[in-house]
C-alpha cells in the first residue's frame, strides 16, 4: 500500500511540474524572453495607409474564440506627432493571434472635450478579470486654440479604464479617471500621469505600474519621467498610489518607457523600453526587469529582449527606428505572442505580432 502511495504522489508531482508554464519551470529573474521569438510573418504586420497604428493590446474571447486586439491611430495625413492630440482607440479582430487582423469599431472615440478623455485616448492594454473585459488606457483633453496643442494636451494626461462584458462592446466609460495627478506640487505625479500596465497579484489585488511626471524641471516637458506603482483590491480600483519610482538608473530624467508587467508563478517581469541604453550596451531596446513584490525591481538575469530589428519568416532581418509598447498575449499561462509598435519611418507606424516559443 505504502508503495502504491508513492507511485501516486511521484506521478502526481510529474504532473505538476510539466503542467508548468516555462516561467514557472524558471527560476526568479532567470527567464529569458528574447530567445521565446520566432520569425514574424507577414500577417503579423498590422499596418493601414490611412492611419498611424501603434500599441496592440490582445486578448482571447471566450465567446467566440476569436483574437481582439486594441490599438491606437490617427490620421496619417496629420503626421507622427498627432497622436496627443487626435489619437483614437480602435478595435480588430482575427481568427489567429498572428493575423491578418481586420478593422471592427472604435472602441473609445472622441466624446467631448468637456471630458478628462475627451478628445484623445491612447495606449490601451486589454485585460480580462472576473468575466468582464477592462480596457486601461491614457485620456486627455485640451485647448484646439491652445498656441501649443501638443504641450496643452500631453500635460493634462491622465489613466482611465472602461469596462465591458463583451470584447466588441459597448465599453462604459467613466466620468473621472481612475489615476489622475497628485496634489502635492512636488510629487513624482504633480504634472501628468499615463501608459498604464495592470496585472492581477496572488493575493488576488490588483498591480498597476505607470508612467508619470513631475513638476521639477521646466516647462512645457517638465519633469523628472519616472515610472510609479498603485495597487486596488478590484479592477475599477480605487487604486492606492505608492510612490516609489522604479526602473531608474539613478542619473537619467527619462530612462525607460512603456512597461508591460505581468506575474509568472513566482516572479513578476516588466518588458520595458530603454529610451537610450541606460540597462544594456545595446542602446534603445526594450529590457526586462523583474520583482519579487511587484513593489522593487531589477534588471533580470537575460535583460536583453530586442534590439530595434525584425526577424521576418524569410530570414530577413530588418533594421527599425522605434520597437515599442511591448504587449504580451499570455494563453493558459504562457506567453505565445509579444506585440510592438513599430516605426520604419517617422511618416508611418504599424503593429507587429511575434510569435514566441511556448515548448
């Protein structure tokens, strides 16, 4: 009997360990996401000549099993810069994680200026908690008069979230945002907050990491940029904000952007954008970081992710301007899919959807 019973809880215990997801298998801070890609195809390429697209956030329905991605665009006729001042967040939808993806609605449109994100909303990231589908973005609105609409526009940047039952709608937006700027002049977030990253804790609260800025250094960027976290018991928070900036390199005013955080099994992980080489030797990338408490960070054990260059299906390595707003897809705890902004020219922008090893 004594030995059936072993048989039973070695079989069991082989069970566990292969049931594992890879970052599971891998200890704290040792994942090593840059070897997970795989060749892009050319369905992976998100890209329309009439609009800019930049920052995909995808999830998986579970009504129709089909693949909803999120993203941001604006008119290509208006040029690169005005994203802060006439972004939209658009919704598409394929069969397949990887593409083709085709144009459905616009999720979150222009309502009125007279709203906190009236008039733009930009970098979304899509989650699904508790059977609703939550939608965490940046709104702003502005001035059209303003002498400078780009700076009137970008220092009123604040962190919303809409929620849905279903991924093609309708998303109830609200009327305040759900992080706004603190009120203390020289805090980290007196100036305006945006690029929220959410992801669900063991303990079952809720993570948001955030780009901010404050007020210390002049006008109209001001400044220090720096990346702050918040914590809610619900999705729809309120969110606790702790003030603590993270991914820093004690010298630089704007080392890093554009975090996606998630939670592994037994780490937390950031895929972050190095703004100018700060992490590594290969200069603007994107990096990662990991965390124990989601609270403290460090640069992870492979800190590497991409350099800014594409591996297409035909063995073509193509050289890029700007690789970022990384978003994971993450299926039944593995990541299967890294979404990036891409810019080849400063005239267009499309997204990219890279497939990843999940063996």
């Amino acid at each position: 009997m004594k030995k059936i019973c072993s048989q039973i809880v070695f079989l069991f215990f082989l069970s566990f360990l292969f049931s594992c997801s890879p970052e599971q298998q891998t200890e704290p801070g040792k994942l090593n996401l840059a070897n997970m890609f795989q060749p892009v195809l050319q369905t992976g390429k998100f890209i329309d000549p009439d609009w800019f697209i930049w920052g995909g956030s995808l999830v998986k329905s579970n009504d129709d099993g089909k693949y909803h991605m999120y993203y941001s665009r604006w008119p290509q006729k208006l040029g690169m810069s005005a994203w802060v001042t006439h972004s939209e967040i658009a919704h598409a939808v394929s069969d397949s994680p990887l593409g083709p993806f085709e144009f459905a609605d616009v999720a979150l449109p222009f309502r009125g200026r007279e709203y906190w994100d009236g008039a733009v909303t930009h970098n979304p990231t899509i989650h699904f908690f508790n059977g609703k589908y939550y939608l965490y973005y940046m709104g702003t609105t502005g001035d059209p008069e303003a002498e400078s609409q780009r700076w009137e526009h970008r220092n009123r940047q604040q962190i919303g979230v809409a929620v849905a039952e279903n991924p093609g709608g309708p998303w109830k937006r609200f009327d305040t945002p759900l992080i706004s700027v603190s009120p203390d002049s020289t805090a980290h977030d007196a100036l305006m907050v945006s690029n929220p990253s959410v992801t669900q804790m063991p303990d079952g609260k809720y993570l948001m990491v955030y780009k901010a800025a404050a007020k210390k250094l002049p006008k109209p960027m001001s400044g220090p940029v720096v990346h702050l976290t918040a914590t809610a018991d619900n999705p729809e928070g309120p969110f606790v904000k702790q003030m603590k900036p993270i991914f820093t390199d004690g010298e630089a005013e704007f080392p890093a952007e554009d975090p996606y955080v998630w939670f592994a099994g037994n780490c937390y992980y950031a895929i972050v954008k190095d703004m100018h080489g700060a992490f590594t030797d290969a200069g603007r990338s994107l990096v990662l970081f990991y965390s124990a408490n989601g609270m403290d960070w460090k640069l992870a054990e492979h800190p590497l992710v991409s350099k800014l260059e594409i591996n297409w299906e035909n063995d073509t390595l193509q050289k890029v301007m700007a690789l970022e707003r990384p978003q994971l897809l993450i299926e039944n705890g593995k990541p299967t899919a890294l979404l990036c902004a891409v810019n080849e020219i400063r005239e267009h922008s499309f997204n990219l959807q890279i497939p990843l090893l999940t063996k």
